[in-house]
C-alpha cells in the first residue's frame, strides 16, 4: 500500500497566516505540521508516499523532506493547482499509486493514542473495498457522519446532517484497495464543482465494501484547520512530551523502530540537529536502547 497526504485547499481558514507561510510548514509545538500525517503513514507501515500541495508550498515541503531517502522512504511530489476535492488526490497521484491500494490522509490532521499502530496497520492491510474511521462527537452536525453495525459494516455516511444517524465523526484519513482509482475517475463534480470524499465512500457503500473502525475515548483526533484548534494541539503535544518524556511524531524515530534506517543513520540525524532538543531526543534514543 502507498500513501497519499493532501496539504493543501483549506489552508485559507488560517487567512492571513496562510498567506504568510505554507499552513503545514507551521509548527504544532516543535515540529513542522506535515510531520503528523506523515507519522501516521509510516506508523501504518507505509514507506511510498505522495505530497500533494499548491504550486507555491510543494518547493518547500520538497526543501524539507527530500527524496525521503534518509528515513528510508519513498517521497514523491505533485502540485494540485485548485482545490477541486479530496477525491481528486486520487486523480493527481493514479501514475505514483500504479494499480495499487493506497491510504489519504489530511496534512492538518493530527492522531494520538493507545493501539493507533494496530489499527492502522489493520487498515493498511486491505484487500478489498475501504476502511474509514469514526470518532465520538458531542456534536456531530459540523462533520461527515457516519452509522454503522455491530460488525463495523458501514451503513449510511451522511455530510452535516441536521439529525445525524449517530455520534461518530468522520477523520480524513481513509484507506482504500486498488479500485479506488478507477472509481475515483467515475465520480462528478458536486454543486460545490468538487469532487467528494463522500461520494467516492459511497461507492464503497454500495457495493457493502465499506468499514469502520472506531477511535476508543481516550484517542485524540485534532483537525488543526483554524488558528484555535492549531494552539490547542500544540499544547496537546506539549503536555505529552514533557509528562512522557516521548515525542509525538518523530518520524525518524518511527523511521528507526520500522527498519527503515540503522541506528548509524539515526545517530547521523540526531548529530545534525545535535544543538537542539529535538536532535538530543534522538542521540537519546540510541544511548537508552
């Protein structure tokens, strides 16, 4: 399975600090926000991934992560012009996917909790149809929502319903089997001239292909789109790492503990970062190992 991470399209609710500096560039706490879903790609066991982002953000997202080579990983770029729909990352990446399943994940999304490895890797190991998530709401009028079974059969999706069908959001990280492309290019655009996530779903629905998992209560989803919800994850991640003493999506731990470089790479990174605390936590790893 690849990875798809779609950086782009809503930055503008953080106008003018969009206008300023690419919105997954800003920190959330201590590393830039792209670190996050990258993370959760690689936690997912993804090394080939696919950024997504506007004509002026993808040079510097392509500044800071390269080839992708030093983590061990596959990192290719495209420029998405407009913000035509999430479904159309699926457009944009079809040569980098080359008949495989594929993972999309929101660069503004950020996951954290207790058994998040297993699920995802669960997911990622899809054969046929697609696997979305839910999460517990108060109030679910403001998300796509979706009702499902016993056995975590999908049942209806539905987009800010005035009387949702349940209390469980839906987070924008999907994953989907090789079909997701050809079905990606079946879809029209909607009253809003976009191609939607939803609609691409329900392709999946109709065919009874379509699952959920679910995020336990003590999971924390954070969707980092307004300037509000940017500060309250960066004291989110704040509060783990020094309660903790373990980074939030440090992807060259993950790039470490996956197999994907050796702890001479891991030693090399943390000694080019050696003056800051980040690089320490790395050098740290390797001396309490």
């Amino acid at each position: 399975m690849k990875g798809i991470i779609l950086a782009g399209g809503s930055a503008t609710r953080l106008y003018p600090l969009s206008k300023a500096i690419s919105k997954q560039i800003m920190p959330v706490y201590d590393k830039p926000m792209i670190y996050y879903p990258l993370s959760t790609l690689m936690l997912a066991g993804i090394n080939e991934t696919l950024i997504i982002s506007t004509p002026r953000d993808l040079p510097v997202f392509r500044e800071l992560l390269g080839t992708g080579e030093n983590l061990g990983m596959r990192i290719d770029y495209i420029v998405q012009e407009k913000p035509n729909g999430l479904a159309e990352a699926f457009l944009l990446g079809a040569d980098f996917l080359n008949g495989e399943a594929g993972c999309l994940i929101l660069g503004d999304n950020l996951f954290y909790g207790q058994g998040f490895s297993s699920m995802l890797q669960r997911a990622a190991g899809i054969k046929k149809g697609a696997c979305i998530f839910g999460y517990y709401v108060k109030d679910p009028r403001e998300y796509g929502v979706v009702e499902f079974d016993a056995n975590g059969n999908v049942l209806s999706l539905e987009e800010k319903p005035d009387n949702p069908k349940s209390n469980y959001a839906i987070p924008g990280l999907y994953f989907y089997d090789n079909t997701v492309v050809k079905k990606a290019q079946s879809l029209q655009p909607s009253k809003r001239g976009e191609l939607e996530i939803t609609d691409l779903n329900k392709l999946y629905l109709y065919e009874k292909t379509l699952k959920v998992e679910l995020f336990g209560r003590g999971f924390a989803w954070l969707d980092t789109g307004n300037c509000d919800s940017l500060l309250e994850a960066s004291n989110f991640v704040e509060t783990i790492q020094k309660r903790q003493g373990f980074y939030v999506s440090c992807i060259e731990e993950i790039a470490w503990r996956n197999r994907w470089i050796s702890s001479v790479q891991l030693e090399k990174l943390g000694n080019e970062l050696n003056k800051t605390a980040y690089g320490k936590y790395l050098l740290d790893l390797l001396a309490n190992h």
